[in-house]
C-alpha cells in the first residue's frame, strides 16, 4: 500500500489530498476513512469529506487532546466500475507536532 506522511499541531486542520485516474478511463468512487487499528492516537477523528473537480478531499482537525508524537492514519479507498470491480487505497500518516 502506499504511504504519504505529514505532521500538524492539536486544533489545526489538515487537508491530506488526493488525485485519482483509471487508466482504463472506468468511473471511480472515493471514500476516506481512519485506520484506527492502527493509530497510536487512541480516538477518533471526523472527516469532512467534499470533492473539488474530479478529486475527493478530506479534511479534520487533529484532537485537541491529541500529544505530540501520536499518529493518525487515514486510508483513501478508491474502487472503480470496471468487471470485476477493483479498490487501490492510499495511506496517510499524520504525526501529531507540538
């Protein structure tokens, strides 16, 4: 699975982006969700999710009672029309700074 990584403070907002293409030119649907089995933030976050053109964005803000160091995890899982159907998914790890 890839990865990407980043970092923000307790009460910021964090927009991890996404952009996905199907080389077969097959429809896509796109859903963000918290990979919570794998976090060291013991919690959860609520994601806003909205789509700009033909990328799905999500945005959260990181827990107030978050501490630096603990990790947030967050997948996009996107599945496209095709026969039979296939899902890539995408991992973000935030890592909550002080």
């Amino acid at each position: 699975m890839p990865q990407a990584a980043g970092s923000a403070p307790p009460s910021r907002t964090s927009p991890p982006g996404s952009i996905a293409r199907d080389p077969d030119g097959d429809r896509l649907t796109s859903i963000w969700w918290q990979y919570g089995d794998a976090d060291t933030y013991p919690g959860n976050v609520a994601l806003t999710e909205t789509s700009q053109a033909r990328h799905r964005i999500a945005k959260f803000r990181v827990p107030q009672d978050a501490v630096p160091g603990q990790t947030i995890h967050l997948i996009l899982q996107t599945t496209d029309n095709g026969s039979p159907a296939l899902t890539s998914y995408q991992r973000v790890v935030l890592t909550v700074k002080g």
